[in-house]
C-alpha cells in the first residue's frame, strides 16, 4: 500500500454516548421498496389439473440444507518456562461461567476471521504497569497469534521520567505539563481513563506518538490514530499532523467540561502523529490509541504509578465513560492491589465500583481480578493475601474471573527469589524487565489455558450469529457532548 497521499477525514460526525442506565437510541434504517418505475409484468397461469375424489395428494419437499458447522479452533497454550523462575501453572477461574465468557467469544471471532472489529483489553496496574514490562510481552504473545491491531493506548505525557511503551515512540515537548493522579493530581478530576494527562497554552507545543521501529515484532505500522481531549471554557485549539501533513484543526473551547476524540485514518504504514497547540490557551490531551484497520488484539496498558483502586474512582465518569464507551473493551484486567492494603476494608467497594462503571459503559464487558504480587516477607505478605481473597471471593460475587498471581509466583515470600535472581528490584515491589516479562507470559498462558477451556465446552464459540458486534467508530470529530446534552437527549 503506498504513502503516497493521506485520506482527508470526513466531515465531523457528533455521537452522544450513554451515560450509566442511559442508552443510545437505536437508528431505524427505512429500506425503499418498489422504486422503480413501470407497470410490472403480466404472468399468466394456467389452471391447476383436476383430480378424482380417490387419488391421493402427495406433496414433496425437498430437504433442508444442512446448517454449516464451525470447525473445532485449535488453540496453543505456551508451555511454562521455568529456566529461571521455576512455579506452579495456577490457572484463572470463572466460578460462575459468565465473567470471562464475552471475551473468549470475541477472541474466538478475530480468531476465525468473523470479526468486524478488534478485540481491547484493559490493563489497569500500579508502577509495575508504567515500564510496559508486563503489559507489553502480553500484548506481543497475543497479536502473534490473533493479528496486531495496534499498539492502542498512551498517553500524551510523561508524568515520570520512566513512562514509556514498548513497540511505540512517545516524544513529548518540554512545554507540556504532565499530570498525574497519584503523584500530581489536576485536582478536577478530569483525566479520561488512564489517570495520566498533560496539558500546554504554549503555541507550537508538540507531542508526537510514532510506530516502532523495523526491529520491533509488532506496532511497526499504523492507519488509525484517536486523540482524546477536554472540551470546557477557556480551552485552546490545536492542529493534528501526519508525517507532517495537517489532517485536522480543533477548537477545544465549550460552555461545559466534556470528553472529546478526534479519529485520523492513513494508509498502513510507518508514521508519526503529532498534536500540536495552535493558540496561547491551555489545551488538555486525555490521551490517544493507534490502531490498525484489520482485525487483531489491542491491549491498552493504563498503568499509573502508585495507583489504588480508589484512584480510578476518583477519576469523574463524566469524562471517562464516553472514552469506555468508545473503547468498548471486551476485557478489563484489575491489576491494583499492592497499595490497596492502606484501605483494605474499602478495597472491595472500589472494585465494585470499577466493576459497575465498565458495565455501565459496556454491558457485555469481561473483567479479570488479578492478586496482588508477593512482598517478600511475610509481614508484608500478609495483607497482598487478604486483598487476594477478598478478590476472589468477588469472582462467584459480581461474575468476574480471577487470576492469582503471589501463588502464581510461587507462594508468599517467592518475591526474595525473584530479586536473587535479578528478576526484580531490591526494594521488594517492582519486577525488573525480565522479571515483568515473567508475568506477562503466565497471564498469557493461564488466558490461553482458559480459552482452551471454553472452547472445549463451546465448541461453535465465535461462529456465524453467536454475538452482536459493531463496527468501529467514524473518521471526524465524535463524543465531545456535555453531560447536560447527553442527559438531554437521553431516551
């Protein structure tokens, strides 16, 4: 496919996305029947042969054609690799069938080629998650075996010097300020979904988000590029480039604080996407998603550092649910819990409150919780395993599935050999590149090990008429209505 022109972007299209109970209203396509012209043809029919009152009426009819039958999918669960650290397989579990069941409907979809669509899953993690030690080997085994969709998710900022993707390029001016809502809160809680941001009232101020380089295994190319961004008063405009070529210029000036998106479409190749601030009043970037065209798997790694369960409640659903909504992840992976033993007794309600607005969003959504990691030690051992119990007992409790990682690792103190063998840091709480590299193939395999579950129970899973699906958003502007228009319009 050749770079040699940019698709322009339609005209803007306005979506209003729901907002909790509130739906879409559905769109009634008339279909125009008898539009041509002229008088139809005239058959005749010639009278049907009589019969004595003796003979027998016999009416035959051709069978029915047999219905098609989906073939068994096969699946490959990759063996566990003990070479270093040597553990126990510890699958996931669904007690209740249904927690992870929309998820492995879809991946079978993508994997027989029926989807319109990609498969998103959300990771949600601590400063474990900021590296992409975990999320970015997980990303890599699953596009290896169902298509690269895209890198997905980053922000347009770095909160820390250590922020950074595996298979993109992230460049961020030194005029943006970043935020984040752990270690440097906007204090209007306004961030979107991922808890980072940053925003610039300098002109000219630029951050730029490129695919990866040859080397890279996947992310190497793009053709679809989201911007997420605050609308409200006193806001800025800003201009959208591609390879150097302007695609969009946006005003993010409002009477009311809403979320915002503009989607770019290119050819797919290798590109770099610019954001770029065009007047001297602050503009506030949510973040952005690159994609591609063809279905595959896209894992959008949301990993805030020092981050809580009770700091994804805090961000405001008025900005985040419309970016739920448009994401429309088929799984949400809970990946908090090292910081939730400050507030063990609230953990719970958190996660259910985190549960609930990803529902609200997409009614159909699976969610994972995920044990918190060992600690090394047993008296910081102790309230990691707390918070896993109470993680699995909401498994059977709100329908979600549940995977534990301390045990996973080996049982409480396994941390100490994961730091002797420089599989992670000192400091008993963060895995090294390999070390994180470690766990993201065990949520691979014990996803995969799942899978293979299902599909042996479900054998037609994914076939033709087993699920509903949409297809992807329009080019243009979309979400970008306030809450007061939303609720107005609202069925």
């Amino acid at each position: 496919m050749t770079r040699a022109l940019l698709k322009k972007s339609r005209e803007p299209l306005r979506l209003s996305p729901a907002r909790n109970a509130c739906r879409l209203a559905a769109v009634v396509l008339a279909f125009g029947l008898g539009a041509c012209g002229g008088e139809a043809p005239r058959v005749e029919v010639s009278p049907a042969p009589s019969h004595s009152a003796s003979a027998s009426a016999r009416v035959e009819t051709a069978p029915e054609p047999p219905k098609p039958v989906c073939e068994a999918l096969p699946v490959e669960v990759p063996p566990l690799d003990n070479s270093v650290i040597a553990a126990d397989e510890v699958p996931l579990i669904d007690p209740t069938g249904k927690g992870l069941q929309h998820f492995y409907e879809r991946l079978a979809r993508v994997a027989r080629g029926k989807a319109k669509d990609h498969v998103r899953i959300a990771i949600y993690g601590d400063s474990n998650m900021t590296m992409d030690f975990i999320a970015g080997p997980l990303r890599r085994e699953l596009q290896a075996s169902f298509g690269d969709g895209g890198h997905g998710f980053i922000a347009l900022a770095r909160p820390w010097s250590h922020y950074r993707h595996i298979d993109v390029i992230q460049e961020i001016g030194a005029a943006f300020e970043s935020f984040a809502i752990t270690t440097k809160p906007t204090g209007d809680g306004a961030y979107g979904i991922a808890g980072i941001v940053s925003e610039s009232p300098s002109p000219g101020s630029k951050v730029r988000i490129k695919t990866a380089g040859e080397k890279s295994p996947v992310g190497r190319t793009a053709s679809r590029f989201d911007v997420f961004y605050l609308k409200g008063p006193r806001r800025g405009a800003f201009e959208l480039m591609v390879d150097g070529v302007s695609q969009a210029k946006l005003e993010s000036e409002a009477s009311e604080r809403a979320a915002a998106a503009y989607r770019i479409e290119v050819p797919d190749a290798p590109h770099a996407f610019d954001s770029v601030v065009r007047s001297p009043h602050y503009v506030r970037f949510l973040g952005s998603a690159i994609e591609r065209t063809t279905p595959g798997v896209v894992v959008d790694n949301l990993g805030v550092g020092a981050m809580n369960t009770r700091c994804i409640v805090l961000m405001d659903p008025v900005i985040a649910a419309p970016i739920l909504e448009h994401r429309r992840y088929d799984l949400v992976i809970l990946m908090t819990g090292t910081a939730d033993i400050y507030q063990t007794d609230e953990a719970v309600g958190f996660v259910k409150e985190v549960v609930a607005r990803h529902r609200a969003a997409n009614p159909d959504v699976s969610f994972l919780l995920v044990a918190p990691p060992d600690r090394g030690v047993s008296h910081a051992t102790r309230p990691l395993l707390k918070i896993g119990e109470q993680r699995k007992a909401l498994a059977s409790e709100v329908s979600v599935g549940f995977w534990d990682l301390l045990h996973a690792m080996g049982g409480p103190t396994s941390m100490m050999k994961f730091i002797r063998r420089s599989q992670a840091l000192p400091d008993q709480i963060h895995f090294s590149e390999p070390g994180g590299a470690w766990v993201g193939h065990r949520l691979h395999q014990a996803l995969m090990r799942g899978f293979e579950s299902y599909l042996q129970g479900h054998p037609q899973a994914g076939c033709e008429g087993n699920e509903k699906e949409q297809a992807p958003q329009p080019l243009g502007l979309y979400l970008g209505r306030s809450a007061s228009e939303r609720s107005a319009s609202a069925p």
